[in-house]
C-alpha cells in the first residue's frame, strides 16, 4: 500500500494531474458529514463550517499543483463546480433548517466556499 500511495504522489495523474481532486474534496468532503447521523447536527455543522471555509486553501494548492489535466478530467472538476455552487447556495440553506441558530455561521462559510 505505502509503494502505491508513494507512486500516485509522484505521478502526474494523481494531485498534479487531476483538478477533479480537489474539487471533489471541496464538495464531497463537505456532503460526507451529512449523510449521516453519526453525531449531532451542531457537531457536524461546525466540522462543515471548518472544511467550507478551508475550501478556498485547497482550491489554491490545486490551482498551484495541476499544470495539465485530461480533458474528461476537467469537465468532471467543472460538473462538480456547478454541484458545489447548488449545494453551497439552496443544500446549506435546506441544511440549516434542521437548527436555525446555525444558519448564520453555515451561510457565512458556504458564501465563503462559494467565492
């Protein structure tokens, strides 16, 4: 597993290649904490408030790591960006519902991840 894990970190197909890495951490790093119920609401919300607001962190190591990409790798990251922008404007909004004293410090961070 380790020789695996120190092939995909020096190849070009992994974090140097593949935009959808990290806009998939960005989206689905965020949704994971809500498929769940694996600990309170106001738990998750403050994990999901952390990584929203980390968002713009990772995005920029991605714009600093991936030089080229394939084509299909792209308009996947791109899909996922259109994913990211209905969950971070409507699905936090729907979220929030389930504790509203958290909507203002979720809203906050989604715009954030937004930007």
């Amino acid at each position: 597993m380790l020789r695996i894990q120190q092939w995909a970190l020096a190849s070009p197909h992994f974090q140097r290649g593949n935009p959808s890495l990290y806009t998939g951490e960005a989206l689905f790093g965020v949704i994971s904490l809500f498929l769940t119920d694996f600990a309170p609401f106001a738990v998750r919300a403050a994990a999901a408030i952390e990584r929203m607001r980390a968002i713009g962190v990772l995005l920029e190591q991605g714009t600093q790591n991936v030089r080229q990409a394939p084509l299909l790798w792209t308009e996947r990251a791109l899909r996922e960006c259109k994913g990211a922008q209905a969950f971070y404007g409507r699905g936090i909004d729907t979220l929030a519902e389930e504790d509203p004293s958290l909507q203002p410090a979720l809203r906050a961070a989604a715009d954030l991840a937004l930007e």
